[in-house]
C-alpha cells in the first residue's frame, strides 16, 4: 500500500468512546489500524456487582480492562487489595500461564473489555507493536499494584 492509502485507512478508524478512553490511558503511542485489530478480537462486557471475573487457583484464559467500576481482591478469602478504572486483571495467569493467583470479584457495577488469552498470544506474535504497547501498559499498571499494596502493607493508603 502506498503512504497515502495508509494514512487515509488511519483516518478512517473510529472508535467507541470507550476505546477510546482505553487508548488514551493504556495504549497512547498505538497506530490506529493496529488498534482496530486488537479491539476487534476482544469484547466489552457489562456485569452487575458480585460478579467474579477471576477465581484464585482456576485458568482465568482472558485479559481483562476494567473501564468502570470496581472488584476486591482476594486471597484465600481475605481481601488483599482492589483495583479500579484503568487496571487489569488477569495478566499474570493470560501471558504467563497457569491459575488465577488471586480471586477478583466486582464491588460496584462494572463495564471492562476481555480478550481471550489465545487470541491475545496470536496477535501478539502477529502484531508486534502491539504486543510491544501492551507489555509497556502491563508493566505500568503492575508497578502501580506493586506500590499500592506495598504502602497498604506499611499501613498508609496509597
């Protein structure tokens, strides 16, 4: 495809006000068009609270991005932190393998994109800006885990 071509395909992408919001928070540097790919094999989900979007010990086999709402995070029944709008959940067990270390259950009303772990290593591997932009968010979004709940086990707040 020549330059011009490109560019007006780029234009041409919209996206929903949720997605949107998704890209400026997570996936700023993201073409369009690679965007495009990346949410076209996933899906936004809207479930009520007390919902569970992980169990700890069972396959989670999705990656999550809470848009909206709220989940407690639970480790053999006692909650151990929460995460918000703008975190993810289930990136250790989707990318790595293996059983959900933790169990997330909604606490408020929720709206989050999902995309399965299988389809997320294929495009990965097929898309390597994506994958690239991706491991740069989940890395982001981990470091603000890690040092939330180091101040909450120092007995601060975050």
């Amino acid at each position: 495809m020549n330059k011009h071509v490109d560019t007006l395909q780029n234009e041409q992408q919209s996206f929903s006000e949720d997605e949107q919001a998704f890209l400026d928070a997570k996936l700023p540097a993201l073409d369009a068009a690679s965007a495009r790919k990346f949410f076209d094999a996933g899906r936004w989900v809207s479930e009520d609270a007390g919902f569970f979007l992980t169990l700890e010990d069972e396959t989670v086999g999705r990656l999550i991005y809470l848009a909206t709402g709220g989940a407690d995070i639970q480790l053999r029944g006692k909650k151990i932190g929460a995460c918000g709008p703008g975190n993810f959940i289930g990136e250790i067990s989707c990318l790595g393998g293996g059983p959900a270390t933790a169990t997330a259950m909604l606490t408020q009303d929720a709206r989050y994109f999902t995309i399965d772990a299988n389809e997320l290593k294929r495009l990965c591997f097929a898309e390597p800006e994506i994958r690239r932009q991706l491991e740069h968010a989940l890395n982001v979004d981990m470091r603000e885990k890690l040092k939330a709940a180091s101040l909450a086990l120092a007995g601060r707040d975050a």
